[in-house]
C-alpha cells in the first residue's frame, strides 16, 4: 500500500509540474532578453535595429623604431 502512496504522489507531482511550466511559458524573462543582456555588459541597445553596441576600445599609437 505505501508504494502505491508514493506512485500517486510522485504522479501528482510530475502533473503539477507540467501544468505549472505550461501556464508560465510567454515571453522570455526580462533577465534574459538581448537588450538585457547587452546593458549587463555595458552596451547601449539600438532597439530601432535590434544591435547592441559598445564603445570602441581606445587605439594605442605604433611604437616607433628605435635607433
């Protein structure tokens, strides 16, 4: 009898489970978007051209020869 207890609550759980994950798929977290992630490392989101952009890092000048 306590098998079957723990196969009825073990399948009640696995359709709870499926029902709940059912009812929440929409859209995509707001934490895992493309404009979230790019203002996360520290772009700008071009929302009009779906782009994330970042600032260029500064150029170094060439070393000049020495003599």
């Amino acid at each position: 009898m306590s098998s079957r207890l723990e196969v009825a609550a073990v399948l009640g759980a696995l359709v709870l489970a499926g029902c709940s994950s059912a009812a929440t798929s929409g859209s995509a977290s707001p934490a895992f978007t493309p404009q979230a992630e790019c203002e996360r490392n520290g772009g700008w989101w071009r929302a009009e051209m779906n782009f994330c952009e970042y600032e260029a890092p500064p150029t170094t000048p060439f070393p000049r020869p020495v003599r």
